[in-house]
C-alpha cells in the first residue's frame, strides 16, 4: 500500500524535492498512518492479554472504544456473515476499523452479536483445564524437572545408543 502511493507521488512531484517531501508526508499521515496506530493499539492489546494469559490471570479489559469493537467484530466473525467480511476487510487493509464502523447501525449489530450470552462457546480447554488434563497424563515422579533433563550425550549412554558407523569413503 505505501509503495503504491510512493509511486504515484514520485510519479508527480519528483522535479520539486521540497513538494515531494511535503506531498509524501501528507499523504502517509493521511492514508497510512490510521493503520499503523489502530495496529499498534491493537497490538498492545494482545500483547497485555498474552501476558496475563501466561501468568494464568484472566487479561484485563480494555478500555478503549476501537479495542470493544474490535473485539465485537471478532466475537461476532462465527456467528454472521457480514461481520466475516467486515473482519476480512480490515485484515487485508481494504478498510480501517474506523471505516468498518462508521455505519451506526452495523456498528449496533456487532455490538448486539457480540453480547449475545448464548454464543458458541470458545473450542478446547482454557489454561487451568489443559493444566489438569496434562497432570492427568503425564506421570510426575518419572519426570526430571527441566535442569534434570539428561543431555543428548547422557541420553545416548544410559540407553545403551551408539552411533551408527559411517561407511568409510571409496
């Protein structure tokens, strides 16, 4: 997308360097730069919910309008058609969220979608399920703690590995 527009300013501004820069600054701050920051929002997001989600915390809320829509938008995606396409828009940088939004009343049918309490419920364990269904699983006592684990070296030996001879060069 930016070297499209790239492009299309060096096309009619290259004799004037000064217009150029100014025409190439306007432009970027114009068309690309409401993408960089509702992706660097969103990014921040996720990245504070990762985290909390390793530490085995439920993530906080966000408390930014774009972040609730978003998070409409994705939790509506399963259920309608049009949200699917709104998402998909917005993931191939054919509109912003701004632009997905704009319309009141498809803005109104994401949200209702979204806080819909009879919706599918998320696929697989959460984090304290897994845990249990792996302590279930996994015999504890027979399990050497990370900086038990034998090395590759020591793991060869004790089961009685050799390597395999190489057949000598003719």
């Amino acid at each position: 997308m930016h070297v499209q527009r790239l492009r299309d300013v060096v096309r009619a501004h290259l004799d004037d360097p000064h217009e150029f820069a100014e025409v190439w600054d306007a432009v970027t701050q114009a068309e690309l730069a409401p993408w960089y920051r509702e992706n660097l929002e969103e990014d921040r997001v996720r990245i504070g919910e990762i985290e909390a989600l390793r530490n085995g915390l439920r993530p906080q809320p966000s408390n930014t309008a774009s972040s609730a829509l978003r998070q409409a938008l994705l939790a509506a995606v399963p259920r309608d058609p049009d949200a699917f396409r709104a998402f998909l828009a917005t993931r191939c940088c054919l509109t912003t969220l701004r632009e997905t939004f704009a319309d009141p009343e498809f803005a109104e049918h994401i949200l209702e979608l979204a806080s819909d309490s009879h919706g599918p419920t998320p696929a697989g364990p959460d984090r304290a399920q897994l845990l249990r269904l792996l302590d279930a699983h996994s015999p504890h006592s027979d399990r050497p703690q990370p900086s038990q684990r034998p090395t590759r070296t020591q793991h060869r030996r004790v089961a009685g590995h050799r390597p395999a001879a190489t057949p000598a060069a003719s």
